[in-house]
C-alpha cells in the first residue's frame, strides 16, 4: 500500500490522465479521469479538469456540473470558480449565438415574404454589451428583439429598403465577431486566462545542471505557463558565461508546459550561474520578462574525468579561469583568483592584508530580489558556528555587498562517484551534525537546497555551504518555492505532503547519500513535469541493485526517502543515530585488524573515530571508553591533549551534563591529527 493508501490509484489516473489531455486524447483523458472519481469521489482536483475538457468539448452543462462538484468538495478552490464563471459565460454566448441566427433567419424569413423589417433597439449599445460580458442583458435584449420580430408578421409599414438597410447595420457591428467565441479548445483549456487583469506567468527549468567545459551539450528547458493568460513570442537569451543556439519563438498558453531543446556550450568551469531571460507578450501585446537563474556546475570533459578521478584524499584545487573582481575591494584583498560562481554570486579566493587567505562572495547584479537573497543569506548564515558548516569571517555592503568565508577545497560535485560506501555514511554523518545543529536553534534553521555543489571539503571535512534559500521555521509561510528539481522532497513540490520543515533536509540528505554510493540519481525525467510525478509517485530502484556494497546502509537511505513525512527520520540525531551502528561496527572491525596487525598509528585513529562517533550522538559513555582506549596507543604530546579531553568528558559525565559543541570540535582536530599521523606511515 503506497503513502495514499488506495487512493494512489486514483493519483495515476489523473496523472494519466493528464498526459492525454496534453496530448489532446480528451475522450481517453475523461475515462482517466472517471476511473480516479470511481475510485475517489472526493478528489476535486479530477473533477475541476474533467469540467474543463468537457468544456473544450462544448458540453457545457456537464462541465458546470463538475465544476459545481469540486466547489462542493473543495470550497476555497478558486480556479473552480474561476472555471465555472467562463463556462457559465460560454453559455450563454452559445445561446446569444443561436439567437443571433434565429433572428437573422427570421428577418430573411419575413423578407422572402415582402415583409419590411426594422430591428428596433441600439445596436451598437447591444455590442457595447456584449463587449463587457453583461451576457444576461444581452439575452433580454435579444429576446425583446425575437418578440418584435414575431410580431412584424402581421405589420406591412416598412418597406424592403429598411429591412436591408437594418440587417446590413446589423452585420456591419460586427456584432458576431465581438462576441469572441474562438477556437473551444484553446479558450477553455485556459479556463480562465481571459479574466480582465490577469497576465502570463512562465516559470523554467532545466533537465540537468552539470556541463562539460568548451562542449555543446543538448539541454531540455521545460517552459510552464503557470499565468492566466496565453504568453505569445515567447523567447530566451543566456548569460554571456554561455553560448546558445537552436531558440526559436514559441507560444506557451495558459496553464501548459512545452519542452524545448537547446544547444549550450558554457564557457568557464566551476560553479557558474546560468541565466536565463525570457521575454513574451500576451495577447493585447503587453509585453513582460522574466529572469530565472540556474546554479550549474561546469567541469572538464567525461573521459578526463574517467582519466584522473579526484577523491576527497588527494584533491588538490585547480586554478580556473579568472573573473573581474571589484576594484573597490582592491584595497582590502590581494592575489585575487577566480573560483566559480553560486545561485546568485560570484566567488573569488583572495589573500587579506594579514596573509589569511579566504573566499569572497560578491553578489553577481545588485538588484532588489538580490538585496533580499543576499540580506536573508547573511542573517541566517552568520548564526551557525558549526564544524560542519562554512564559516563566515567578515562582511559588510560597504564599498560593495560582499561576505568574506572560509576557503574550501573542493564540494562533493568533485568527487568521483560512487564512493566507498564507509567514506560516504561517515560523510552524511558528519553533513547531518551540521543540519542538526542549524534544526536545534532556538529558531531553528532549515536549509532546503541540499545538493553535492552546497556541500564544500576543507581537509576532507565537509562543510554546508550556499544559505540562500534557508528559512527559519517560526517566519511566517511563503508562497515562494525554491528548490533544486533532482533534489526536491515531495513536499517542495506538492503541499498534500505537508510543509517543509528539518525533514525535508533529511530526505534532500537521503538523495546525496544515495548518489555517492551509487553514482546515481534517485529520481530522473525527460523534464521538470516527468521527474516531480517519478518523485511524488515512483520508489527509486534499491541502492543495493547498483552497487552491492550499499546493502549495509540500504535501510538509512530508504528511510530518509520516504515520501510521507511521518515515516523518514523524525530528525537528524534519529539519522545519526542509525549511521553510528554502522560506522561504529565498520570501526571496530577495522580497529581490530589494526590491533592484530599491531598497526598503532591507525589503531589510534580508530578509536578516535569512534570516541568522535559516540559524542556527536551524545553518548558520554561510549566516547569515554573509547577516549580511554585511545591513550594506550598515543604518546607524546598528542597523547597529552588526549589525557586533558578524557577529563573532561568524564566531568561531564558524572556532572551528566550535555557535551558541548566546543569540545567535540576539539575531538575533531585531534582525530584529524591522529588522521594524518598514520597517513604518513
């Protein structure tokens, strides 16, 4: 039974059904859609877009009728009554029609006979009528006329001329025209894109964010008209960081979504910004554009990366393609190198004045929607102080909006994949006691844009970056979605599965620790439309079936993508909890080898992994065994260090007192030591 129970069923009936409507198959949409109400009279939904190819049918009553019903299930559906009042409009323009050429029938009728007619009444105030929709006065009015009509039969004071010249009056008002009953199918499938006021609304996406550096690679842009009106001439320009080729104009209308290919050779490697501007009219010729902006990754080309893999061991950062850095920073930074670019940023690595070299962020336009992203960045930034999150040094809008942060190695995009499936789970684990950390603040912090180019490496410790699209829990709902597609939780895209909250974090989590062991993506689709509804509906293929190792970490993973909430990990100690089974199992196995092996150096590093392990859990006891353990193969000053730690934790254990995060950074450096002492051997 799936997270809808037996209403799953009735869910891939509509998507069905909504692939054939797309596809202008109406007839096989309405039975979809018959056999999701059969089985779920209650989805409003189903019944608000059967109404509305039912409409494009011309059979307007029973639209009215479905329309009614999803009111009737769902009263705040706005789009419902939206619907209904149009079809109620085409309606009744189907009657002023048929009056129309009753009367027009008539007159000739009367004419034939030598009956003079004169239809009494403005005509062009019946236009003006018409013109603004006032369709119950139209049909009085036209009822007035079939009366008078009807009574001409039996009057002979007009003579041919006047009839002539009435019914010539008549067409000339292009009264038939300016009722505007156009193509059904292109009117009602908008449903209700001709209500005065309203305007296109293009939202885009891309079928991929990652490129080869110097090559044309075939891109899909989905192109969504999520407006009420039709968006006409529609065209895209790139970022000059891009080339493009193979746009054409396109008109997208009310409510659908088109795919289109393009050619696209990007220019620079690293993180680069693509952006997109798409310029379109509606149909009075307004003319709008829009700008979205896409984070992508560029890198060598596949067979030099098949050629020279990098590992987060032995990476060793690169030299890019240098970009302008502001001269009014000139003053405060040296050496200045190009890095990549972010979600809406430039970054730069940069010598200060007292020799510490750093990475700058500087935003890429200083515009509103930037100054907003930028100013929300900083305020939730600069509150997490967390091994595992990058740190912030300095910033100011002063000479020029800028954040000065810790300089990282690399990101997670780097890494050649699939990884050992133990380096991974100790990855996550360690990502997790970020995420908990930013979940556990007074005002809790979720990230929601989790994906391998937000999580940096410095020494092989990852640290989350990019908290742009952070949120605090306590602000008030914004209708704003943002997420990246490949890694979007149900929830991102559909609200039936709740709100977002720390365990969407959690399953954006379950999607990289997927990709690392397995060197795939959970999710895919030929397009935006195609990998939300494998998202919303499909289960991935089991980590295990693409690389056997993963069997052991399988249940963490599936878990974390579960895509009812209530049924992932409630949070992320519940997460780092289930990934310290099995790192402490793979631990002591591997310690005990050492142990027999009489290797001391990596027998220390075991037992600080797992002291490290056991206090980022919380378990006191455990880290304490372990710290113990670990004195018996340190000597030296480290071994001195490691003496001053065991007291501690063993005050906080008879004080039973929590361990702070201070002192597990400080485990952290001594594991890393501990680290590079048996990496030289």
């Amino acid at each position: 039974m799936g997270l809808f129970g037996e209403n799953e069923d009735a869910l891939k009936w509509f998507i069905e059904g909504l692939k054939l409507f797309n596809e202008k198959k109406f007839e096989e949409a309405l039975r979809c859609f018959d056999k999701a109400i059969e089985i779920n009279p209650n989805f409003a939904d189903v019944w608000l877009t059967k109404g509305s190819i039912l409409g494009i049918l011309g059979r307007y009553e029973e639209a009215l009728q479905c329309f009614d019903r999803a009111l009737e299930i769902d009263p705040n559906l706005d789009l419902a009554e939206k619907a209904k009042k149009l079809t109620e409009n085409r309606l009744k323009e189907e009657l002023i029609r048929e009056k129309l050429s009753s009367i027009k029938k008539e007159a000739s009728r009367l004419e034939s006979k030598g009956i003079p007619v004169i239809v009494s009444g403005d005509i062009r105030n019946l236009y003006q009528l018409i013109r603004s929709k006032r369709y119950n006065q139209v049909l009085k009015e036209l009822e007035r006329i079939e009366r008078e009509l009807r009574e001409l039969e039996s009057k002979y004071e007009r003579t041919r001329i006047e009839l002539q010249k009435e019914i010539t009056e008549a067409e000339s008002s292009t009264l038939m025209d300016s009722i505007r009953i156009t193509d059904p199918e292109e009117d009602l499938k908008a449903l209700y894109g001709l209500i005065e006021g309203e305007k296109p609304k293009i939202l885009l996406n891309l079928n991929q964010t990652e490129f080869n550096l110097n090559e044309w690679q075939r891109v899909r842009i989905s192109v969504r008209n999520e407006g009420l009106a039709h968006a006409y001439n529609l065209t895209l320009s790139f970022s000059e960081d891009f080339e493009a080729r193979g746009i054409e104009p396109l008109t997208v209308k009310a409510n659908e979504t088109k795919t289109i290919e393009v050619g696209i050779k990007p220019k620079f490697k690293g993180d680069v910004p693509l952006e997109i501007k798409a310029s379109f009219e509606d149909g009075k010729g307004r003319k709008y554009e829009e700008k979205y902006v896409f984070w992508t990754y560029v890198s060598e080309s596949k067979e030099t990366e098949k050629l020279a893999p990098i590992f987060p061991s032995d990476f060793t950062p690169k030299p890019t393609t240098p970009k302008t850095f502001p001269p009014e920073l000139s003053e405060i930074y040296t050496e200045v190198e190009f890095i990549g670019k972010g979600g809406f940023a430039s970054v730069f690595k940069a010598k200060r004045k007292d020799g510490r070299v750093v990475a700058v962020k500087i935003p890429i336009s200083l515009d509103a929607a930037t100054g907003k992203s930028f100013i929300r960045e900083l305020q939730n930034w600069t509150r997490l102080k967390h091994g595992n999150i990058v740190s912030i040094y300095d910033y100011n809008i002063l000479p020029i909006p800028h954040i000065e942060m810790e300089l990282c190695d690399c990101s997670l995009a780097d890494i050649a994949k699939p990884m050992d499936v133990r380096e991974a789970a100790y990855m996550i684990f360690n990502v997790a006691d970020g995420l908990r950390y930013a979940h556990s603040l007074p005002e809790p912090i979720i990230h929601r844009d989790l994906k391998p180019q937000n999580i940096l490496l410095k020494d092989c410790i990852p640290k989350i970056s990019d908290w742009g699209l952070s949120k605090v829990l306590t602000e008030s709902t914004s209708t704003v979605v943002s997420f990246t597609p490949l890694y979007a939780a149900p929830e991102q895209i559909s609200r039936k599965f709740g709100k977002p909250d720390e365990r969407t974090d959690i399953w954006q989590l379950g999607v990289i620790f997927y990709e690392l062991v397995t060197g795939e993506l959970p999710f895919k689709g030929e397009d935006f439309t195609e990998l939300t509804s494998a998202i919303v509906l499909e289960d991935p293929m089991l980590p295990s079936e693409l690389n056997p190792d993963a069997k052991e970490v399988e249940h963490v993973i599936m878990t974390c993508l579960q895509k009812n909430m209530q049924e992932r990990y409630q949070s992320m100690a519940d997460l780092q909890k289930e990934l310290s089974v099995y790192l402490s199992i793979s631990c002591r196995e591997s310690l005990k080898k050492s142990i027999n092996d009489k290797d001391l150096s990596r027998s220390a590093y075991y037992c600080g992994e797992l002291m490290l392990i056991n206090l980022k859990i919380g378990d006191g006891a455990g880290a304490y065994k372990y710290a113990g353990d670990l004195l018996e193969y340190c000597r030296g000053e480290l071994q001195e260090e490691i003496k001053a730690l065991v007291g501690q934790i063993k005050v906080r254990l008879e004080e039973k007192l929590e361990i702070p995060q201070e002192l597990i950074e400080r485990a952290e450096i001594l594991v890393h030591k501990l680290k590079l002492g048996f990496e030289r051997v």
